[in-house]
C-alpha cells in the first residue's frame, strides 16, 4: 500500500508541475489539460487507495517539485522560508 501510495503521489505531482509550468509560463491549454488530467488522476487514485497517504506523498513530492521548478525560474526565498520548505516536506513524508 505505501508503495503504491508514493507511486500515487508521484504521479499526481509530475502532472500538476506540468500544469503549474503551464500556468507560470502563461500557456492555457497546457494548463487546463494537466489540471483536469490531475483531477481524474486523483479521483481514481482516491478509489483505490488511502486518502491520507496518497494526499501527504502528493504534497511532499509537489513541495519539492514546484520548489524545483520555482528556482529554476528565477524564484528564491529566505533562509527560513527553506527550511520550512524542508520541514513541511519531511513532515509529510513520515506520515508512511
């Protein structure tokens, strides 16, 4: 179950960070199609799986890419903007 729990959650998240390079690059239809793509990823995802874990790997696995995807852009925050960052992330990934 954890296992695919993460697997869950790496799915949902390369599919958002497509989406939200779409929005930040100002692209609609790349946008549009990788949100509505994400929501029936989620939808049977949910089905099969449990809430809390896929939920808390989507969100680590989505800090960290769209931090990634952030900084490549040009985006940086503060010292402990980063470690909240980290918190948050680590946080989530020992919900398993």
């Amino acid at each position: 179950m954890q296992t695919e729990a993460f697997r869950n959650g790496l799915v949902l998240s390369f599919t958002e960070i497509v989406g939200d390079y779409g929005a930040k690059i100002g692209n609609m239809p790349l946008t549009l199609v990788s949100y509505n793509l994400l929501a029936l990823e989620l939808m049977g995802f949910l089905r099969k799986g449990s809430l809390t874990l896929v939920n808390g790997n989507w969100d680590a696995i989505s800090n960290i890419l769209t931090f990634l995807l952030g900084y490549l852009m040009g985006e940086r925050f503060s010292r402990q903007q980063y470690l909240g960052l980290a918190l948050i992330s680590t946080g989530l990934f020992l919900i398993q």
